[in-house]
C-alpha cells in the first residue's frame, strides 16, 4: 500500500469506530488485535495485512471495501487568503464547497462567546451529517475532537457531524454561517444518533 492508502485506511478505521462508539482498546479485542497495533493503523503508520483489515472490518461490521475507499468527506478548509473569486453577472462569486446526495440541509448563523480552553462539546448527529462552516467574524477552532481546524474570518470548513465534535473561540466573540447536511440514508448502516 502506499502512503496515500495509509492514511485512507487510517480516517476510515478511526471514524467508523468512533460512529460505533467503540474505544481503541475495544475495536483491538473486538479485532483480535493488539491495541499498539491498532493504533498504528490509525496513525497512518502500519501497512496492515489484508488478514488484518478482515479482523478490522468484521471487528466494525462493515466490508473490507469500506476501509479501502474514501468514505464520507474528509476534512476540508478554504483559507481566505486563498479564495478565487469567480466574475459572474452583477458581482463575483467563492465557491466553497459542494455536496450531492439526498436529504435535508439546515443553515444557521451561530453567535459563540470567548470559550478559551473550554471547548463547547456537541455530540455526534446522524450517519453521513456534514458541518460547513464559514466563519464570518472572530477566531475558531472546531471540527472532530482531537483533530480541530483553527480558522479566521473568510476562512471556510466542512468536516463530519457524525462523530463527537468541538468548537472552541479565541476571540472576544465569533460568527458562523453553518450549513448542515443530513442525508435521509445513511452511507454506511449505522444506527442513528
């Protein structure tokens, strides 16, 4: 595998597991695995074996394809200083992001308070939930626990809502445009949260 492959294996093992609540140390003994080990493919540092990545999957309940492709959406930020503005009639656009699929889209503007080193914790949301935000004033941190994105005014980023995530504000104050994407099925079947 190379080192591209990796790393897919590694967000696919780590996000299905925490979708399914399991531990590290869990998904190891459900594996049959070493927890070092496991840990190590999630790191994106092991070249599993395909014996390995079976145990994994029906560890997870999931086909071995589902480690081995790009599943749901990776984190994905646009910094303001890299926007391209596109002319159009009556102005220019940015474009931040597209999404297909089936579902419902709701669109917030979030008004946050100075959290420091307190983040503000949300609990996960149903399977395939993706978060799109752009932040209109102030500096932030958020995305998947344990991997947040720290973003500035005009800066945009989507990540997935359906593992535990975290916002954390820098600034006196700060502004989200938050757009939420729920698909009506699941990618993978999961139970809803």
């Amino acid at each position: 595998m190379t080192t591209d492959k990796f790393h897919l294996v590694a967000r696919n093992v780590r996000r299905l597991r925490r979708e399914r609540g399991h531990s590290q140390a869990e998904l190891a003994r459900r594996a049959g695995l070493a927890k070092q080990t496991l840990s190590s493919i999630e790191a994106g540092e092991a070249n599993p074996t395909v014996l390995t990545l079976t145990a994994i999957a029906d560890a997870l309940a999931v086909p071995v394809a589902h480690l081995l492709t790009e599943y749901g959406s990776p984190i994905l930020v646009r910094r303001s200083e890299d926007a391209v503005w596109s002319p159009g009639p009556g102005g220019e656009s940015r474009e931040l992001d597209q999404i297909y699929g089936f579902g419902y889209v709701r669109t917030s503007l979030i008004r946050y308070s100075r959290t420091g080193d307190t983040p503000v914790v949300h609990q996960r949301h149903r399977p395939g939930t993706l978060h799109h935000v752009y932040v209109m004033s102030g500096k932030v941190s958020l995305g998947p626990a344990g991997e947040e994105i720290t973003a500035s005014r005009g800066d945009f980023v989507r990540f997935p809502g359906d593992v535990p995530h975290a916002t954390s504000v820098w600034s006196e104050s700060a502004v989200l445009h938050m757009v939420t994407t729920v698909p009506q099925v699941s990618q993978i079947g999961t139970s809803a949260h």
